[in-house]
C-alpha cells in the first residue's frame, strides 16, 4: 500500500520526457514544411507529410541533444531540468537524440532524393549546434539555418526545389537569429541590445509580411481567378498530382488583407515580452522573451502562407497558436 502510494506521488516519467523535449514546442513545427511548399505554388501532398514528420523528428532530436549536452551546466543554472534532476538518465536522452534523428533522416528518404538533401545537412546542423557552436559567436546562426533549411525541407520535399521558398526562409531564418541571440542571456540576464534587436527585426519583419506578399504563378493566379486567392495551393493531393478545381466553400479573405492581419498577430505576440525585456533584461523576463519569441513563429509561419496565397492552410496553421499557449502552460517551451 505504501508502495502504491509512493508511485502515485512520485514524479511522472512522461511528464519528464515533456519537459525534455518541450512538446507544446512542437506546434511551431508544421509550419515551416506547409510555408515552404506554399512558396513554391505547390499543392501539399503526401510528401509534404513526410517532410513535416521529418522536422518533427529533427525538431525533438535537437532539444533532447540540448539537455545532454548542457546537463552540467544545467546542475547548476537550471537544477529542476530532467536530466540534472535525475528524472531521466543522460544516456537515455541522447539514444533518444540519436533515434529521432534517424527517424527523421528515414522519413526525408521516403519524401525523396531532394527532401533527403536538404534533411542531411538540417541534421548535421542541429547536431553542430548543441555539441559545438551553441556558445560560440555563430550558435545563432546556426539556430538560423536550422529553420531556414526546415522550411526548405518542405519546399523540396512537394515539389523537388527550393528556389522559390528562399525568400521565405531568411524572412523565418532571421526571426530565429534575433530569437536565439536573445536566448543566451536568459539565464543570467545581460544587455538591453539583444531584446530591442529582436523588437527592431519584428518591427521590419511585420512590415515585410504585411505589405510584400508573394505572386504565385499565373496558372494559380488563373485558378483563383476562377475561384478565390488562395483557393489552389489549399488543396491536399496525392503524390501523382495536383487536381485543381473551383472553391465550393465560404469566401475566403483576400490574401493580403489576411497577410496583414497575421503580421499584426505576429507582432502581437512579440513585441510586448521584447519591450519588457528591454526595460529590464533580468532572466525571467528575458525567458518570458524567448518563450514569445518561439510562439511568435507559429503566427509569423501563418503570414508567410498568406503571402504566398495559401489561406485556408495560413488559418489552420493560425489556429495551432491557442494550441501551444494552452500546453505551455503545463511544459515549459524554453
């Protein structure tokens, strides 16, 4: 009886393994995949799929390499993390690292030689970043290229280029750059620079989004002629093609109007936590920063589908933002 009562007490493993690998993180994830095939003009499709799983995979193998590779440091700046804390073993963490790359790197080769080219070096820069460069001057970049190559991923998994996703990629690249190099004073506080950085580069970035969406091509500016903007790269297909076909829906916003809106969510979502932080660089409102900067992705992921005239998928990718402030609630996303 004691027993029992002593394992209904103690601290749950699955709750451990959410705070390793800062699942309501995930919902940032699926964007860059559907924004990097949008900005190809391309329909999503099984192989779009494949490469979300694939990020998400890479995504989670990055955070449990994270906490192996700082677990000393941890012990002394972060004691309640799982490793440091002993909930989970650090051996455990890092075959975890090791198989969700695999798996990740797997489901690339399934989605094609071009996915798989693009997943190899994503892998190899995440793996850079937590064992190498994380503390050097090029660990935000590295952060950077990280999620460019994953929107990249997607992109090149639908369609077999990337071209045209590049614009896209440094718009998100260099929203993660200011993010990241906020990131590493949160612990110990610092400079007011890298928080009213972060609020200039999401000041630009919003104005960006709001005021230069993409042009598709003119067959689907043809397709929306015949329906509404947006109505063509929405629609999910099989591998063998796209089938086009008039919206038999609601109307659907003009994509630069919903491209406005989404900045202004974006913007919305950063720059309060970025100017207190500003104010006063102290570790928990730089943390608070860093955690409105990661959520920030998901609204500024849908503006770049707006952009590139995929509003139906921009909205669902919208509506995943609720999702993650209510999961972050409970696992904390930095």
């Amino acid at each position: 009886m004691g027993m029992r009562q002593e394992r209904a007490e103690g601290p749950s493993p699955r709750l451990a393994w959410a705070e390793l690998l800062r699942l309501p993180a995930l919902f940032t994830v699926p964007g860059d995949a559907l924004a990097g095939a949008a900005a190809t003009a391309a329909h999503p499709n099984s192989r779009t799929l494949l490469a979300i799983g694939s990020s998400l995979c890479l995504y989670e193998a990055g955070m449990a390499l994270n906490d192996w590779a700082d677990r000393e440091e941890d012990a002394t700046e972060r004691p309640h993390r799982p490793l440091p804390s002993g909930r989970i073993r650090p051996a455990a963490a890092l075959t975890a690292a090791c198989a969700l790359t695999g798996a990740g790197l797997t489901l690339a080769a399934c989605a094609g030689r071009p996915a798989l080219a693009v997943a190899a070096p994503l892998a190899a820069t995440v793996w850079s970043y937590d064992l190498a460069l994380k503390h050097t001057p090029a660990g935000p970049a590295a952060m950077a290229t990280a999620r460019a190559l994953d929107l990249l991923l997607g992109a090149a998994a639908t369609t077999g280029h990337i071209r045209e996703s590049l614009p896209s990629a440094a718009l998100l690249g260099t929203h993660t750059l200011a993010v990241t190099a906020m990131s590493r004073q949160e612990t110990k506080g610092g400079s007011s620079l890298a928080p009213l950085a972060a609020l200039a580069t999401t000041a630009l970035l919003s104005r960006l989004l709001a005021h230069h969406p993409n042009h598709a091509p003119a067959d689907l500016r043809e397709a929306a002629a015949d329906g509404l903007p947006g109505s063509c790269p929405d629609t999910l297909t099989s591998a063998t093609g796209p089938r086009r076909g008039r919206w038999s829906g609601p109307p659907r916003p003009p994509a630069k109007t919903l491209s406005t809106a989404l900045a202004a969510a974006y913007a919305a979502t950063a720059v309060r936590p970025y100017f207190h932080a500003t104010l006063n660089p102290s570790p928990p409102l730089t943390q608070r920063a860093v955690g409105g900067g990661i959520r920030a992705t998901i609204p500024l992921q849908a503006a770049l589908l707006a952009r590139s005239g995929a509003a139906l998928t921009a909205l669902l990718v919208a509506g995943l933002a609720p999702l993650g402030r209510r999961f972050g609630r409970k696992v904390s996303v930095t």
